[in-house]
C-alpha cells in the first residue's frame, strides 16, 4: 500500500531546518488561576491576597532539561539602514503604544515581587574616561558625574568594565534643555571605528533613538520615538540585554527592543550582533548629569525572559500551536471565529517572576483570564519582571498577536480569491518557495505579515 503524501503550508524555512532540534527546557507554567511547575523539586503558588500571577521557589535556580516542540513558524528576517548617529529626525507616531498601563500599576507589581537570593551583584560604574579630551569633559561631582560637551558634539566615555547578558541602568538630569544623553554598551573602547550599541534621548526634541554602530557607520534599530518629557529634567535609562535580544526603557516605559516590528513597523534590524563588550556613556553637545550607573548580570538561573506563551481559547478553539523563542518578541496564534477571549499559560524561565498582560487600550490582565479579542489581529502585550538586588525592576516583553478568524465560511469565497493558486486566508504572503519534499510531506515557504497590505516580512 502507498503512503500518503501530504502538504503542509509554512511560514519559514527555519522550521524545517530546527524541527526536531529545538525544544523548550524545563521552567515554571503559569496558567489563570494555578501555577505548575515541570521540576519536582520546585514549590509553586498564587497569592489568594493578590491577583497578580507570580511563580516562587524555594530554589534560586531551576534545573533546566527539553521539552520538544515542533512546528512550522515564523522567523525574524531583518534590514538594515544607516543614518548619523546625531540629529534629530522626524517620529514616526502611527506606532502601537504599548504603555498605557498606568504608572501605579505597574509599581503595585513591583512591589508583589519576591527577588531570588541569588540574583548577583550589582557594580557600579565609576571608571569612566573620555576617549577623546577635546570632545568635552567627564568629572565625579558628590555621588553622580557630571558630563559636560556643549558645542563639541558627541563625547564618548568608557569603562573597563564588560558585560554580555546584563541589566545597565543610570539616572540621567539635564542640566539644560540641549543636547542628548546615552547609554554605550558591548562596546570596543575607542571613538574611532565604532563598534558597539546606543540608546539615547535628547533633551529639546524629546526624542529617544537605539543604534548600531559598526566600523564608525550608524543604523538605526528603531525609527526615533518620542518619550514624555519630566517637570524637572530627571530620568531613568535603562537597558536589558540578553542574547540577541535588547529592550530600551526610559523610566520603565519600553522605548523598543532590537526586532520588534510591533512596537514600530518600521523595525530596521541590526546589520551585525555584538555579543559583549565595554560600557560606556555618550553626551551630544549636552551638559548632562549621570548618577547611580550601575549592571547587573543576568544568568539563565536570573533573568525575565519566558520559555513558552500558550494562547487559550474560552469560548472556542485555538489553531494549531506555533513555535515560541525567548529571544523573538513577537508571537502569533489563530483562533476561531467563535473565540471571544482569552487566556494566557507562560512558561517562565525562572522562579520568582511576574507575568501581566495588557491589552491594546493599556487594560491591564494580571490574572492572565478572560482578554478580549476581535475578528483580525489582537496585539495583547506580556511583561515578565523580576527585580535586581537592589530593587530595579528587570522586564522583558513580549507581543502576542492573537488572530481571530472570520466566520469559517467566508474564506475562499471572496468575490476575488483565486481559486487555483495559493493565498493565506489572512494577511499577506511574500516571496513564496517550493514545493520541498520532506519525510513524506510537501513543504511551501513564504514570508508572512498579519495585514492587508505589505509590512514587516517574517
């Protein structure tokens, strides 16, 4: 008897390539309602007092082990594009404001956060040396150091200090109303043949940009973004760093992340990743104080990152599961027409982690149960915090589209589908590749983007 051959429609060539390969490693499920854990040894609960979701452990570590999950999914495919490091240019505003949660909110989260007993040391920064004297000037003034360039465009300081997987903040205060401030990071100590990143904000233009710099030539990883200025100058940059994965905050309010086209559909990419270096600060034309810089080293046994996002259907059934990475921000899963909210399973990485979802009006879902979701795409937005020894609040977030379907018997049926060729039901296919026969079924690749019109290919 013949076997059977089958086709099965994908969205990237990645997946056929790791299928088998990649899995998801043992951690903490959090689920509405119940916390479980896929470790024996580790103690699990949901505060009745609270309705946030948090995981504990008794552990400040958990044993990692594979869980396989296979599928064909989507992989980021990214470009690049340059432009100066200095200068403002115009914001593009028609972005996803992914912030709205109010600013109490988020602290009553905070507070609720059990930190591990082992989460490592924080350093402090205080080694810094302008790389070049004529560009201005870097001095201790009481606990902060004061910056100073005005009219020497930019100046870049550096420390002996590295670091790979790591949490930098500082506190910034415009002394006057000019000039930008930044943070350095993974960098080669030298003002000649840059080679690191940089997140910055400038203090007339309230813009904050996040850039490459790769032999002395900058790209932008996100258009610049405007940040909501303060009464008195005072601010908070921060940075968390993991792998390929880089989030930008300001005040604790996610500026953007290398990748995510959600926040900014017109993510750029990075032309080249720099997996560690110096850090460093950098002042444009600016007199600019900063104080309290500081790291903290994030390990796989502490960190905010997940393992896995499990979208569940109340009402009727979620599609078939697709791939999830720690280190990709987007996430997509279909549901019926028949679906009129949600829940949400994440597997943490680590104990002692609070998960919050927020829908697109900035509702905030603490127990994770009952979002709601529209015909098309739903952006629900998942922060996982965890708090540093010394308090600083350490996110990682994530965009999870959840794709709810039309009724099942439009598709394929429009006035104007093809019949003969193939389409999506929704959204928009590129560059579409195969047929590749493979362990007897036929693969078809194409890069996909949840629209009706061009955007963002993954």
């Amino acid at each position: 008897m013949k076997s059977r051959n089958h086709l099965v429609y994908s969205y990237s060539v990645a997946a056929l390539v790791t299928a088998d390969l990649i899995g998801a490693g043992t951690g903490m499920r959090i689920q509405a309602d119940e916390v479980t854990s896929t470790n024996s040894e580790t103690t699990t609960q949901a505060s009745q007092n609270d309705s946030s979701v948090q995981v504990t452990n008794d552990s400040a570590s958990v044993v990692s082990g594979s869980e396989k999950q296979v599928a064909d999914t989507s992989v980021s495919e990214k470009t690049a594009d340059k432009e100066q490091v200095t200068g403002t240019s115009t914001t593009d505003t028609n972005i996803v404001d992914t912030n709205q949660a109010s600013a109490e909110t988020q602290q009553d989260i905070n507070k609720e956060i059990v930190t591990p007993e082992s989460n490592g040391e924080i350093h402090q920064i205080d080694d810094f040396q302008v790389a070049n004297p004529a560009t201005g000037t870097l001095t201790k003034e009481g606990n902060g150091l004061h910056a100073d360039s005005v009219d020497k465009g930019d100046s870049y300081a550096f420390s002996d200090q590295q670091g790979s997987d790591f949490v930098y903040t500082a506190d910034v205060k415009f002394n006057q109303n000019g000039g930008a401030a930044s943070l350095v990071f993974r960098a080669d100590k030298s003002d000649q043949n840059l080679d690191f990143y940089i997140v910055n904000m400038e203090a007339a233009s309230h813009i904050a940009k996040f850039w490459r710099m790769v032999n002395g030539q900058g790209y932008e990883l996100l258009a610049p973004k405007s940040y909501k200025p303060t009464e008195d100058g005072h601010y908070n940059l921060k940075v968390v760093a993991y792998g390929k994965n880089i989030e930008y905050y300001i005040n604790d309010k996610l500026i953007g992340s290398a990748g995510d086209y959600v926040v900014q559909k017109d993510d750029k990419g990075q032309p080249a990743y720099k997996r560690s270096g110096n850090f460093g600060l950098l002042t444009w034309n600016g007199d600019v104080t900063y104080s309290n810089v500081r790291y903290q080293e994030l390990t796989p046994d502490f960190n905010p990152f997940l393992k896995d996002i499990t979208v569940v259907s109340n009402e009727g059934q979620a599609e078939a599961k697709g791939q999830f990475f720690t280190g990709e921000t987007s996430y997509i899963q279909y549901v019926d027409n028949a679906t009129k909210t949600v829940n949400l399973e994440v597997l943490a990485n680590v104990p002692n982690v609070q998960v919050v979802a927020y829908d697109q009006e900035g509702n905030a879902y603490t127990d994770l149960k009952n979002i709601p979701v529209s015909v098309g795409a739903n952006y629900i937005t998942v922060v996982s915090t965890v708090l540093g020894t010394d308090g600083t609040p350490i996110q990682a977030s994530y965009h999870v589209n959840v794709h709810r379907r039309q009724k099942a018997e439009i598709y394929y049926h429009e006035p104007y589908r093809d019949q003969f060729h193939y389409s999506v039901k929704d959204g928009w296919s590129n560059d579409p590749n195969g047929l590749v026969y493979y362990n007897g079924t036929y693969h078809f690749f194409y890069q996909f983007y949840d629209d009706t019109s061009w955007g963002p290919m993954h």
